[in-house]
C-alpha cells in the first residue's frame, strides 16, 4: 500500500529536511510543473480528482481555475494554506505540518504558479510550535536552493512565502475569516459572493488550500494522474489521512486509500474497542459532522459514500462514542465549544448556539422538558445553510439533530428521570 | 518602582512591528503581529500597550482592542508565571478531562480564568489542541502534555516552579 504524503516521515518525531526530501523525490513534481503552463498545471489537478481535505471536499484543481488569469485582472494574487487545524477531534495536518514541511511547500509553489501568484502564506494554528520551527527552517532551506525567491530554477517564475501564526479562535479555518486575520483584523466571515478566488486577501483574488490538499499536489505532478487514481478506492483521487480517537485500543492516524471502509478503520487500524466498551457512534470527520452508528460500519470513507447515508466525511478523522459515555453530554460538549467559537458576527448564530447549549444543559442536569426538543428543531431550521454567513452554525447543529434521530431514547430518558443516567 | 510613565513599547519592539507592516498595504494589518509582541515581552497586554500600539499603527485604542478581546490567545488581564491551557473540547471530554479539570482547580485553590495567590499558575480552559489520540491533554506554558491522568499532574506541576 503507498502512502505517499506520509512514508518518508521519521519516525523519531524530527522532519525531512530539504536533502533527504530531495533524495526521495522532493520538488521532482515543481520541476515538472515549471515545464508546463498554468493552465495544463489546473486540468492536471483537476483530471486527477483532488477534493479538498479540509471538509468541504470542493475540487482543487475546479477552485484553481476560478481564479481570473493576469491578463483578466491585473495585479497581485495569492495563495493561503490553511493550517489553522481546529476542528474539535481533528489531529491530520499536524503530521503534515511537523513531519514534512517541504511537501506542503512544494504544492503551494505549484499551486502558486498555476493561478500565478507571486506570495503565499501559511497560516498556522497556533500550539503547534514544533511545526512552526521545522516551516520556518524549510522555508529558509527552500530560499537557498533556490526554490523560493526569483526566477525558480529559471522558469522565469519568481515566488515569495512566508508563514502566520495564529492567535486562536476555531472561526480561522472558515477561508473568508482567515482572510480577516491574515489582514490583521477579527476573524468574521464575510458574505459571498464575491468568493476569495475573485476577492480575497485584500480585495485580490485568492486560493485558501488545506494543508493535505497542498501536500497531495506534488505527487500528482510527479507521478501522474492515473497513479493518484490508482491509489483510491473509490471514483475520486488519492490517499487519506484517517483518524480514530475516543475508547478505542489504538487511537491514532494512518494514511490510508480514500474510500477505506469506516469497520476496517476502526477494527484493524484502531484495534477496535476498548475492553468493556461498546461501539455505540461515531462522528466521522470532525465535531461538526452528522452521528453514524453500527448500521453504517461498513460505508467508504469517501466524500459520496459518507454523504449517502446522512453524514460528511469532513476532516476524516472520526470520533467514537462509546455505550458508556452520555450521548447529551457528548453533544452538550460540542455545542458548548460552538457557542464560545461562534465569532458573534450573524445572529442566528450568536444568539442560537448559546440558547441550544443552555437547553442541552437543562437536559443534563435534569432539568429538561419534552417541549425543549421541538426547540432543537426550530433552532436547527433558523441556523440552516442560507440563513447564516458561514457554516459554523449549521455545522455546530450537524451532531445535534443526528443524535437526535438515532438517540432520541437517551435524550427522553434523561427528561424523565430527571437525571443523567450515565452519572 | 513603579513607574506608570514608562513606554511599553520600546524602540525596538516599534522598529520591528514597522518591518511587519511593510510587507502590508496598510499597517493595521500588523495590529495581530504587533499584540503578539507585546505578548511576548509582558506576557499580557495592557490597557496602556494598546493605546501605544493603536499610535505606531495609526488606528484608535478601540479598533485595537477589538481585535485583541476576539482571540483567546491574547491575554488582557496579567497570567501567573505558568499558564495552564487545558483541552476542553469533544475527545479529550469522552477521555477523562473533568477529572483533570477538577484536580487542577482543587489542587490549586481556583476556578478557570484566575492565577494562583503567588501568582504561580493561571488555568484556562481552552478548545481543541489537535492531539486527539493522545487525549486528554493540556499546554503548560509551551509544553505539551498528553495521555494525562489523575495521578500524574502533581509531578507535572512540581517542574514549574
């Protein structure tokens, strides 16, 4: 099985610096790319079916050639990894970010020259700080070699990159509000359209790529597009960082064919169950992801199969509820991590997510009425998609209504007995 | 002594925050970059930094504390010597983070938001530090500490002095 985006990862913790990745390939696929124009470097991308890692699953190569060429709009343009990785129970980009900086690098200069921008940013998290030191070094590392700075390998194309830390806040990972904090200011969203491959980093037209999708584009331009085909199970591109946390025996990350099934994730990879703990759920890719449960152990874990039954594939890192640990606490949880992330910016919002967290909050501690679930229900139609300027509220909302559907019992029962059973 | 005159910002601090903003169009784009700064000098950021820092960008204080109260990184009250960060969020709840949480504040003598009396340790709850396999974790100053349980955390804190 390849594993292209993680192999060459020591296995100390340290990171591939510069020579060893070159030794394995490393910016082969620039070199490639610098041959070819912009335009052939978007439908590679395109043709080999690369859907964004960062939850949406929107095609990378697509999003690329939304970008206005120069000769349409003059003037700058810019490419931003986003590595702002703060989806609750999301730990994929970490590996990425601290393991092998250059790959990411390598795809954001190919990125870069594909829409012709001549400066990008990594915007980081904040907390990862070995990650922080290792882009730093790496970005140096690539200035020397000349694959930074002017007239790359004398391709005539010059590119500047530098990285952001960030200073909290889960808002940063929407790309309109990383924009925002890129320029300096609070992280709210902005309304769309215009979209920032239009109208972005001030006022320009911007790419904002997850840090997986970046570090998926060098092998593509590498090794070609029925070799990133080849190594998916299912009808879109590649290989996926999966990752499994809660009562399991191995929680962990493992990069593994797009469309591995959810049972082979959980039972080989993570060992399945702990001892004494059932399997009762699981979000499977990130907080603000739909509820599956033991009927869809064996769906793909791929953006079509997830959605077929209900839920997303997002992040692809997948958060198990066990039978001994309360479903409305798990969501209270959640819901209280979304009240305080809401950046306060739309109402629905604002106002929505504490009202639901106080209501969860009611139901846990015994307090809670049957009327109160009927609320859940409005509360979820005012926060729909539409009603609100980012997906924040809509997604906070994803894990609520699907317990709500396949846990209803828990809920009533805690509303009964005026207690949380599992205490 | 105390000396309330005293400029927060040095000339230094202001040389480096005017190269940050070169690489921008305008130079309230190094208003996060320059509280940073601050931050990293003082630990905190005062009332008085933010009225200096609103001058060298040319913005008002307002505007500068706008974007200083929205991230939860940015401290405007002063933190103890230690700042505890603890992971609240969805895995490391499922994984044990109440009882830590309880031990911490028990163990310390405070609640969440409040620095010891000697000004040791202040604890903060905060979301999700990507490390979810190794849950339930918690940042002391720049170090990460993972897998924790119950038992561990007074050894931890004694390396703290």
């Amino acid at each position: 099985m390849e594993q292209p985006l993680t192999q060459h990862i020591p296995k100390d913790g340290g990171w591939l610096h510069l020579k060893d990745y070159e030794k394995v390939g490393g910016y082969q696929g620039l070199r490639k790319a610098l041959k070819m124009t912009p335009k052939e470097v978007i439908n590679l991308v395109k043709d080999a079916g690369l859907r964004g890692r960062g939850g949406a699953g929107f095609s990378t190569g697509l999003k690329w050639s939304l970008v206005p060429s120069p000769d349409q709009v003059p003037g700058p343009r810019y490419l931003v990894a986003n590595g702002d990785e703060m989806e609750p129970g999301t730990f994929k980009d970490r590996l990425l970010l601290e393991g092998n900086p250059h790959q990411l690098i390598e795809g954001m200069i190919i990125g870069a020259y594909a829409i012709q921008a001549e400066f990008s940013y990594i915007f980081l998290r904040w907390g990862y700080q070995n990650a922080e030191k290792a882009i730093l070094q790496a970005i140096q590392e690539a200035y020397e070699a000349g694959y930074l700075g002017k007239n790359i390998l004398g391709s005539g194309f010059s590119h500047e990159l530098s990285m952001h830390t960030s200073v909290g806040r889960y808002m940063c990972g929407e790309e309109t509000a990383l924009i925002n904090a890129l320029e300096g200011k609070r992280a709210n969203p902005r309304a769309k359209p215009p979209f920032p491959v239009v109208s972005g980093f001030f006022g320009k037209p911007t790419v904002v790529n997850n840090i997986e999708t970046l570090s998926n584009v060098p092998h593509i331009l590498d090794k070609g597009v029925s070799w990133y085909k080849s190594l998916s199970k299912c009808e879109d591109g590649g290989t996926k960082l999966y990752g499994v946390s809660g009562k399991v025996k191995r929680p962990g990350l493992w990069e593994l064919p797009l469309g591995t099934s959810f049972r082979e994730i959980l039972e080989e990879y993570a060992g399945g169950m702990r001892d004494g703990y059932q399997f009762k759920g699981a979000l499977p890719g990130g907080g603000s992801t739909d509820f599956i449960t033991a009927e869809h152990l064996d769906v793909a874990m791929d953006y079509n199969s997830v959605a077929k039954v209900g839920s997303r594939m997002g992040t692809g890192t997948i958060i198990v509820l066990d039978d001994r640990t309360c479903v409305v606490g798990m969501v209270l949880n959640l819901e209280h991590f979304f009240a305080q992330e809401s950046c306060g910016w739309c109402t629905p919002c604002r106002e929505g997510l504490p009202w639901t967290e106080r209501l969860l909050q009611a139901i846990e501690e015994g307090q809670g009425r049957m009327e109160d679930l009927k609320i859940f229900d409005d509360l979820t139609r005012y926060m729909a998609p539409g009603h609100t300027f980012c997906a924040l509220a809509p997604g906070a909302m994803e894990p609520l209504q699907s317990a709500l559907k396949y846990f209803r019992a828990d809920f009533e029962r805690h509303i009964h007995e005026h207690r949380c059973p599992w205490k | 002594m105390d000396t309330p005159t005293q400029r927060i910002l040095t000339d230094e601090m202001i040389a480096e925050i005017r190269e940050m903003y070169k690489h921008f169009p305008v130079k309230r784009a190094a208003c996060i970059e320059g509280l940073k700064l601050i931050q990293k000098h003082h630990k905190w950021v005062s009332d008085q930094a933010v009225r200096e820092l609103a001058e060298v960008l040319e913005m008002s204080p307002d505007e500068i504390d706008s974007v200083a109260t929205f991230y939860n990184l940015i401290f405007r009250k002063p933190v103890g010597r230690h700042v505890i960060l603890i992971c609240d969020s969805v895995s490391c709840w499922i994984m044990g983070y109440a009882e830590i949480a309880d031990y911490l504040k028990k163990k310390l003598g405070i609640q969440f938001g409040e620095t010891t009396a000697d000004g040791r340790f202040t604890l903060i709850p905060i979301c999700c530090l990507g490390t979810c396999d190794r849950a339930p974790a918690m940042f002391i100053d720049e170090d990460l500490h993972r897998d924790l349980t119950v038992e561990q955390i007074d050894a931890i804190l004694e390396r703290y002095p």
